[in-house]
C-alpha cells in the first residue's frame, strides 16, 4: 500500500472510514493490554448488550425505532413541536426542508453538554427540561423566535446575516441563563453559531449567495443519483461546509480537522500518524440532517458508514459497567479536557465497542444491518441505556468522568 501524501492524509482523516479504522486500531491494542490509559475487560460486554435492550424493549417494544438524531428531542413531552410549527407554514415541501436544515444545524451546533445544574422552562407550556432535551427545546424556541435569521420577514431560517448578530447575551436570555442557573460553555456556543455564519458566506457552491444553511437541501438534492444518497455524502458536506467553524483545532495540508486529536498509539507511516478523528457532532447533525431529506423522497443510503456517537452517555455506558478501566482510577477524578490522551482513548474505544454492540444486538433480536443500522442502536439504544445506568449510579446522572468542555465537542 502506497504511503498518502499529507493532502492524502488530511482528506482520509476527514472521513468516517478513519475514525472506525483509528478506533479499531486503538481496539486491537487493547485486547493485548497496550494501551496507557485504559484496559479491556470483555467479560462485561454482555451486561452492556443486556442495558441496550431492556431500554430499547422498553422504549420501542414493538422495535419500530426510529434513527437517532436531534428530531427526538424536538418531542420531549409527548409535544411534537416541529408538526406544531409546520402547522402554522404556508410553504411547499422543499422550504420545509430547507427550515428543517435551518433548525437542525443551529440546535446541534448549541447541543453539547450544557451541565448538570442547568435547567430551561418552556414558556409554552411550563415544563422544565435538563440537558439535551432542555437545549432542544430552548434552541427550537430560539429559532422560532427569528433568532438567526437576518431577513425580517423570513424568521424561519438561519443564515450568515442572522448569525453573525448571535452573542453570548442573546443565548443566555434565551436559554434563560443565570446565576442560579449556570449553562457550561455559554461563550464557547456563541462563537461557534457566529463562526458558523462567517463559513457559510466563505461556500455559497453549498449555501448559495444569500449564505443560508437550508440551501444546502437544494445541494443535497443535485447530488444525489436516482433518488439516492450515500449518507456519507451528507457528512462530506458537513465537513466541507462547516470545517472552519471549530475554534483552535489542528489542521493538516490546509484543510483543518475539526474533531480530530493526538494519541501516541495511533500509528502510521503517513502524516496521519498519531491523529485519531472523531467528527462527532458533524456526524450527529448528519445523523439530524436525514430525515428532512426523506421528507423530499430522497433515500439516504449506507447508513452504517457513520459511526457511533463518542459522548458521554454512550461512552460512559462502557466505563459505568466495566467494559474500560482506568490504570490509574485518580484519572476519573481528574477534570480532562477533549485533548488529553485518556479522553481521545475513551472516546475511539467507545466508537468500535458500539459497533460491536451493534452486531450483538442484531444477533440477539434476529435482525440485520439493513433491519437495525447503527443509528437505531444508538437510539434504541446505547445512548438511553447511558443515561439510565448513570442515573443508577450517581445522584445527579452526570457522566463517570470530568470534561472540561468548551462546549464544542461533549
């Protein structure tokens, strides 16, 4: 096999087929006990397949589940708030897809971890909602609100006009941020939506000359081929489109690598060497990104070319039930940031132990890949039975390990 050149390399990294090589890579040290930060200890893994379907049977009983992605959060409640708001539209199936791009995009770009002291009130209807559920529903409100549009008579969309206005202030009255009421990386969030605006208006070929992110359905749509679309070819959109939003990453050949960090084990004879790639939010909103397309009839393809999820619920599911070890058990008291080796090794071994569950619970349900991709997995799913065991073991069912997050990555 020849050697890739460093554009070779930084393209390869900037692909979902090198975050599963990388985490394998990383696997395979693993099961030989070479790795510095974290052991193996597979014996558990069967009490980790048990956890994903008593909360898959319990959520999806009939095992209709649908794919894993932010659309989820939108009905918290028993509310569906999208049908709610399409409701209220006078507007044709491509400008719902398009809004639906719109809404999609700024609320995963506001979804990491927002603490574990925060809360949001629904004005609407009173309730209050904690993290993932709590920044959907505020960043839908958000939303609904004009917040990111920069076309007065347009508020349901979001572009590089509207976006660029986006600051701290506006977020924390919106997601109702206070004192008593802290919200981890408030700044870290505005900057990204902001950053977010300045690279749309850098590739109108994705986003059109008047730089707003739903015009990317109408990309989409041109490229894909009878019908179909490779979901990977949503993702490379992403990473094209989106790749100069991450603040202070590493960037190779040019191009920069958004959610790609250094580990010392991840080996090869390229300028690759050393990097691990993870591209987990990019792949969350591609996730979040499919099911308006669907709405146009297009048939999102190849699925199971994403992988899953490295977060905290999913990873912490690995961690919480002794699949992984620390070496040094002072390193779940430490406060890491996304950097630091022992969090890059967590987060590529829960990206290959999911496949493997994956596979596992398509054997125990009868089902194939085609039946149960990895999106209804996680839905089904590895990320509920995260939540539900670390609500088990700890009072505030905060993660098993200390982020220091920028509100960027977790």
């Amino acid at each position: 096999m020849s050697v890739r050149s460093e554009a070779e390399a930084a393209r390869w990294l900037l692909s979902t087929e090198a975050v599963r090589s990388r985490a394998h890579q990383l696997l395979a040290l693993a099961d030989d006990d070479r790795l510095p930060h974290l052991r193996l200890d597979r014996a558990r893994m069967p009490a980790v397949v048990d956890e994903v379907l008593a909360a898959t049977r319990a959520d999806y009983p009939t095992l209709d589940i649908p794919y894993h992605s932010r659309w989820r959060h939108f009905a918290v409640g028993g509310r569906d708030r999208w049908r709610d708001l399409c409701a209220t539209l006078d507007a044709d199936a491509h400008e719902r897809a398009r809004i639906g791009f719109d809404l999609a995009v700024t609320s995963v770009l506001l979804d990491a971890g927002a603490g574990p002291d925060w809360r949001y009130c629904e004005p609407s209807s009173g309730a209050f909602y904690a993290r993932s559920e709590g920044l959907a529903v505020a960043s839908f409100d958000l939303f609904a609100a004009g917040t990111f549009s920069g076309v007065s008579t347009q508020p349901l969309r979001a572009d590089a006009t509207g976006l660029a206005r986006f600051d701290a202030g506006k977020l924390a009255f919106g997601c109702q941020v206070g004192a008593s009421n802290p919200m981890v990386g408030l700044e870290g969030r505005a900057s990204l939506l902001r950053s977010l605006g300045s690279a749309i208006a850098k590739a109108p070929d994705l986003f059109g000359r008047d730089a707003r992110i739903g015009n990317l359905v109408d990309t989409l749509e041109r490229r894909a081929v009878n019908g179909t679309l490779p979901a990977t070819e949503i993702l490379d959109a992403v990473l094209a489109g989106f790749g100069l939003v991450w603040p202070g990453r590493l960037s190779l050949a040019g191009l920069p690598l958004g959610d790609t960090w250094r580990h010392a084990s991840a080996r090869s004879a390229d300028a690759a060497d050393g990097l691990v790639p993870f591209h987990k939010l990019s792949q969350w909103l591609t996730y979040s990104l499919v099911e308006p397309l669907e709405w146009l009839g297009l048939q999102v393809t190849a699925l199971d070319d994403l992988t899953g999820l490295p977060e905290y619920r999913n990873g912490g599911l690995f961690l919480d039930l002794g699949v992984l070890a620390w070496r040094d058990p002072a390193t779940a008291g430490r406060v890491m940031k996304p950097g630091d080796e022992p969090i890059v090794e967590w987060r590529a071994l829960t990206v290959a132990l999911l496949d493997q569950v994956a596979g596992e619970m398509r054997k125990r349900l009868g089902l194939d890949a085609g039946s149960l991709p990895l999106a209804k997995v996680l839905q089904g799913g590895t990320w509920t039975a995260g939540r539900r065991v670390a609500s088990r073991l700890r009072a505030d069912g905060g993660p098993p390990l200390r982020l220091d997050s920028d509100g960027t990555v977790f």
